[in-house]
C-alpha cells in the first residue's frame, strides 16, 4: 500500500477519500496562486487561528466582499491592477472547489489565463457553499472536514 504524502495546506480534499485524479494539481495550483497575491503561506501559524489559513481566510474575504484585502500590501503592482488580481483570485478559487469534478482541468485554467475562456459566474457561491478542509492542530499530516448546517439540513 502507498502512504499519502504532501504538504499540508496543498493537497487536494479527495487524498482524504484516495479517489485521485488529475485535479489534485489543479488544487495545489489555486493554493499557490493565492499565496503569490496574498504573499503569504497557506498555512501561517504564527498568525491567529483565524488568520493562519488563507484559504480560509480567502473564503471568509469572499464572503464579506472585501478579497482585495488579500493582495500584498508590498506589492505595487497588484495594487494597481486590482480588478485582474481579483479575476485571478476568482480562478483560484474554481481551482480550489472540494469537488474536484468541478474543478477546470489545466488546460481550461491556461485559457483562462490567455483571455480565451471566462471563468463561469456561479464560481464564487460554489467556493463559498462547500466543507472547509483544515490539517489539524497536532499533527499537520491529517485533516478534518467541517460541514455547514445548510449542506447537512434538508429543506423545511
């Protein structure tokens, strides 16, 4: 048997169920793209919880309106050139959905990036309406799976 193995914070949700395809670097992809605009690590444990795992911290910025918070402040020209950054964190954001089949595959993600293909509109309320994945405090190599009470609760 083969042992998982990755850095925490970059491996796709679905190490946790061995199905693997080839989204996981999709995955990997979106988490690297946001630390080049944030500036940061995707796992900052310096930081408070609340603050310590950007991807998160991308979700609840989403959430709130306010992803332009995520730019490096030491980067002038992310600053200036807001508008694509957001539309880059909008493409990291597809790249990071849990469900990998919703995830564009390499080759869509490489048009987006040469102006051929749109990212779709309903990205943001898919990203923001999934399980949040977090390594766990005392050992960085598993993972836990919060769920939100309107994935689990049917309607009434």
């Amino acid at each position: 048997m083969t042992m998982m193995r990755g850095t925490p914070g970059y491996m796709a949700p679905e190490w946790l169920t061995s199905q693997i395809t080839e989204k996981v670097d999709v995955y990997s992809f979106g988490v690297v793209v946001m630390e080049l605009i944030s500036g940061r690590k995707n796992i900052d444990n310096s930081l408070p919880e609340e603050s310590s795992h950007l991807i998160n911290l991308l979700r609840g910025k989403a959430r709130d309106n306010q992803m332009s918070d995520l730019i490096d402040e030491h980067s002038e020209d992310m600053l200036s050139h807001q508008e694509q950054v957001i539309q880059m964190m909008k493409l990291a954001m597809w790249c990071l959905l849990n469900d990998a089949g919703q995830r564009p595959n390499m080759s869509m993600v490489v048009k987006v990036l040469e102006g051929g293909m749109s990212i779709e509109t309903t990205i943001l309320h898919r990203f923001l309406n999934t399980n949040t994945v977090l390594p766990l405090e005392d050992n960085p190599n598993a993972y836990s799976v919060q769920t939100q009470a309107s994935i689990l609760s049917g309607p009434r």
